[in-house]
C-alpha cells in the first residue's frame, strides 16, 4: 500500500507527433515511471495533465497502465476546451481519458482574459494554455518534456512547450502565479525529464527518441533527489506506525476540530471536502511528530544522562585514592589495582558519544520531529483556510527563508494541493459563508489564543524553575568549596585546636576525595542542567509563544468587530494575514531547532 503523500508527475510535450514514434515514446515514458516507483516505493505518483492531443495523453495511457492517479486541469472550460480536438476519434480519447481520472477541474481566468476573449483564438486563449502549462510546472516533482529541444521563434509561442520547459527551468514569471500568491514568494524551478520527440514535418533532432535530464542553473540532481527521498521516507514512517497510531489521529483530529473524540466524524461531514483531505493529512502529520519527540527527548536526556555518569566516574577516579600492590601482589591484588572507574570511564563515554547518539542520527529523531511538525502546522492552517474560503496555497508563503533540506515539505504541501485542488476549485463559487468564519473565529483563533498564551506561562514557569535548580547547585557547590578552602587555609593562620582536627579529617586521602567529587558532580549537574535547558530552548519558547498569543489575541478582536458588522471580505483578509504570520513564526521554530541539533553535552 503506499503512504499518504503523492509524488506530482507533470507532462508538457508536443501535440503533432509522428506516429512511427509511438511505441518508442511509450516504451520511454513507462521505463522512467517505473524507475520513479522503484526509486520511492512507498509512494504513490499522481499524474498531473490537461489531456491535450499527442504528448499529454501518450503519458495519460501509459501513466494508467502502471496504476498512476490522473488530475485533469482545463485550461478552458469543457465546451471551449473540446473545440481544439481535431477529429471525433480525438474527442472520443478525450473523453475516455478524462473518464478514468480521478478529478478535474477549470483553472480560473488569467488577470485581463475575459468570458468573451477566451472563446476567440488568439492571445487570450494562448495565455489560458500558458497558465495550465504553468501549473504543472510549479506543482509537479517529476517533469516529463516530450519535446524536439527547439526553441526559435517559430515554435517559442505562449503556452508552448518551450516556454513550459522554461517556466520549469528557470521559475515561473508572477505573471502566471495565483493571484493569492505572496509577490515576496519564489517560484520553485525543477529538473526535466527531456524524452527527445521528433514532430510531423519538422526536422528531426540530434538524440531523437533518447532521453536526457535537464537540469536548472546552479542545481544538482541530488538536491531534488533528497527532497523526494524525504518525500517517500515519510510515507515509509506513516505507513509504519499506521496502526499504532490510529487511536491517536483520532485524538488530534478532536484537537483540530475542537470536539471531543466520538464526535469526531459528525463534525468532519460538516466541512468543505477539502477541508476534510486536509484534515486526514494533519493527524498522520502530526502524530508522526509527536511520536518522533517523543523519541527525541529521550535520545536528549539519554546522552545527558550518560555524560553525567562519565563524568561522575572521571572525578571519582581522579579524586578518590588509587589502591598500592605489594611488590609481589597476587590475582586479587592486581585485579583491585585495576582502574576500573577510568574503565567506566571510557565505557559509559561511549555508549553516550557513540550508541546512542549514533542510533538517534541514523534513525534521524530530530529532523523528522522538526520537519514533521512544520509540515503539519501548515497544514493546520491551510485547514482553516480551506474552511473559511481563503483563497490560498500555504506553501506560497512558508519557509521562505528556509530553502534547502526543508524545500521537500513545500513540495508535499503543493502535492496535497494538487490533490485537493478540484474541490478547492468548486468551493471557491461558494464564496464566503459567515457560519464558516465564525466557526473559524471559535476554533482557530480562539482556541489558538489561549493555546499559546498557556504555552507562554508553561515555558516561563519550567524555565525561572530551572534557573533556581541550577543556582542552587552552583551555590552548594560554591559554598562547600569555600568552605574547605577555610578548614584548609585557617588552621595555618591561627592555631585553632578543633579546627586543626577537622583539617587533618578532610586531608585523610578518602574524605579529601569524597568532598572534591561531591563539589565537581554538583556543578557537573548544574552545566548538564543548563545544556538541557538550553537545548529545550525554553527562553526562546516563552518570547515566541507570547507573541503568537498576542497576535491572535488582536486577530480575535478585529475579527470578532468584522463579522458583527457582515464584513466579510475584510475578514477573510484578517485571517490570510493572520496565518502569514503564523506561517512565519513556525518558520522560525523550524530555524531555531536546527541550529540546536542533538549533540553530546559537555559537561564543563
């Protein structure tokens, strides 16, 4: 069975293809689907194609033969789209084709395209096809070209297959993004798969019927290759702890919606169906996350526990007195006279620095709790955007200053907009509903205010708790050793009989030793302590969630002042920018941990 999240294969390619190519061009599309499949086993592909004459449903018919999920944008609507078909016998596949998919929508107007300018041939129509072309090179992962690799003026025309390959290679121009897209946004370019195709009356191509891998400037294949490798890892995990985790996605789902845990499926069926994909999405996002923290912490508090215990037996090695054998000592002897504390030592070092730091790196606890839990905070907010009409795709907006590693998790965000994108599409005629804004209102903001502010005053409290542990061992730490340094230095000065007593005790070889370990292990504690605390980013937390309660606090008024007076539109301005920003601020929890990767503690 494959996990959750899709792998988007997105086709651009010539219409007039030569006939004597088909196989070979089939024979071609279905090695490189069947190479993605073995490279991702545990992730489904979905096709993304408008179905055009010649390339697009050469790929359709293969992409259907290996158990490949078909979405259908139009660039027009049905009854337009249908008058570009040359002949009966190609509407007829058109149809057959489109039957078999799995949905299909109508991409909306291009900014200054009318009802009326799209049914004439021309500009107006050339941009619609330019904008689906667009499309599929923004959301696919895997980019089939079927193209003869020119690009003059005679064949470099709007919505044509040169120009797709280069809104692919080189981002696709503002022009063609959603109007809902941040114009601070980047336009994510991609690799393409070049199958070199011949075209009817045209020269035929250097590498005809070959394949080649086109790559954008400055990219290396194995920066896409890690970001669809995160992409099938986190199927492999979803699909792993499935059962285990099933009671608790029902659990975070009433977190989500609000309700308790039987009322969970009653409240879903009153959402938006997109609403409702993205639902099931974050409970696998998030328990995933949740249970690799759990992981996590245990990891961190395993190492630093080790390093307390290594530490523990270098000072009682160093501070205790070492044992003497006789000049002919016998088995027993010898086997006292072993430095076994430095053995444990070297020992207990090792599970901490190399066991289990090793098996928290290879099972990567930290990255996938850190990656996991942005990817489902985005998805929460895309939740309550699809439930109160927001026109918006969160990954136009999230971890902009975070490229690189974390690229694969706006890359799983658009996947899943493909997926939803058909019922996005019909329930934007809808329009915005004041039930759904104010369910918004309750169980968002809301709920999301006293969230954070709780958080706030937790983090707060742990952290000025800590703060007083710490300052208290370095205090007895501080005060034994003043104290030792007076029966030490005092007898010297003044001849103080009791005094002199006590010193010739703590110099007795055992005390003296028992007392330096006692006074090293209290600020080994303390440093340890301070480490941990550091690594749980306590401080940080505190600021960060006070603010978050602050925003949606002044979300919540203004919102709040908006739907008594019916104004919709504003309130649904209110609520994109309020997840912007919430969008923003996890971008920067995401940045904070990763400059905090589990590491070995020093203990001094």
């Amino acid at each position: 069975m494959p996990g959750p999240l899709p792998l988007i294969v997105g086709v651009t390619g010539h219409r007039d293809l030569r006939p004597e190519d088909t196989h070979a061009l089939e024979g071609l599309v279905r090695r490189l689907i069947e190479d993605v499949k073995h490279a991702h086993p545990h992730t489904p592909l979905l096709l993304l194609s408008p179905l055009a004459e010649g390339s697009d449903r050469l790929v359709a018919r293969v992409a259907l033969e290996l158990g490949v999920r078909l979405v259908v944008p139009l660039p027009l609507p049905l009854d337009l789209y249908e008058q570009d078909f040359a002949s009966e016998a190609s509407l007829a596949e058109f149809r057959r084709l489109l039957g078999r998919a799995e949905s299909s929508y109508v991409l909306p107007l291009m900014r200054g395209n009318t009802d009326q300018g799209i049914r004439q041939y021309g500009d107006q129509r050339n941009r619609q096809y330019a904008q689906v072309g667009a499309l599929i090179a923004r959301q696919s992962q895997v980019f089939l070209a079927l193209w003869d690799g020119a690009s003059d003026a005679g064949h470099d025309k709007v919505g044509g297959t040169a120009e797709v390959v280069r809104f692919r290679l080189e981002g696709v121009p503002p022009s063609y993004e959603p109007t809902s897209a941040s114009p601070l946004s980047y336009s994510s370019s991609g690799r393409v798969y070049h199958l070199v195709t011949p075209r009817i009356g045209q020269p035929v191509p250097p590498k005809a019927l070959a394949s080649e891998l086109l790559l954008p400037t400055r990219q290396t294949a194995a920066s896409f290759d890690e970001r669809e490798g995160w992409m099938d890892r986190f199927n492999e995990d979803a699909l792993h702890f499935d059962a285990q985790l099933a009671p608790a996605r029902v659990t975070s789902t009433s977190y989500l919606l609000n309700v308790k845990e039987h009322e969970v499926d009653a409240a879903a069926r009153s959402l938006p169906a997109s609403a409702q994909m993205t639902m099931e999405r974050y409970a696998v996002a998030d328990t995933l996350a949740l249970h690799f923290a759990t992981y996590t912490r245990a990891a961190s508090r395993k190492l630093f526990l080790w390093v307390f215990v290594s530490a523990l037996f270098f000072n009682l090695f160093h501070s205790l007195p070492h044992p003497h054998i006789s000049e002919h000592p016998s088995l027993g002897e010898r086997l006292i006279a072993v430095p076994w504390l430095l053995l444990l030592f070297l020992a207990s070092s090792i599970v901490a620095s190399y066991w289990i730091h090793r098996e928290a790196t290879e099972q990567d606890y930290q990255n996938k709790h850190q990656d996991y839990r942005a990817l489902a905070e985005a998805l929460r907010i895309q939740f309550f955007w699809q439930v109160a009409g927001v026109q918006g795709d969160v990954a136009d907006h999230y971890l902009r200053k975070q490229r690189g590693a974390l690229e694969w998790i706006r890359n799983a965000l658009r996947a899943w907009d493909t997926e939803s994108s058909a019922n996005e599409a019909h329930e934007a005629v809808e329009g915005l509903l004041p039930e759904r804004l104010d369910y918004v209102a309750r169980n968002w903001v809301f709920e999301q205010r006293n969230y954070f502010a709780s958080k706030a005053r937790r983090e707060q409290a742990t952290l000025e708790d800590e703060e007083k542990k710490i300052e208290w061992l370095v205090r007895i730490s501080v005060a034994m050793a003043m104290l030792l340094a007076v029966v030490l230095t005092v007898p010297l000065l003044v001849p103080i009989h009791a005094l002199e007593a006590v010193k010739h005790w703590v110099e007795e070889p055992l005390t003296h030793g028992i007392i330096m370990v006692v006074i090293v292990t209290l600020a080994v504690v303390a440093g340890l302590r301070h480490g941990y605390n550091q690594q749980m980013a306590h401080s940080e937390h505190a600021k960060q969630f006070g603010r978050m309660s602050e925003l949606f606090d002044a979300a919540q008024t203004h919102l709040s002042a908006q739907l008594d007076a019916g104004k919709l539109e504003d309130g649904a301005a209110l609520l994109r920018e309020l997840g912007q920003e919430a969008l923003e601020e996890n971008g920067d929890w995401v940045l904070l941990h990763r400059e905090r990767p589990l590491e070995v503690p020093h203990s001094g």
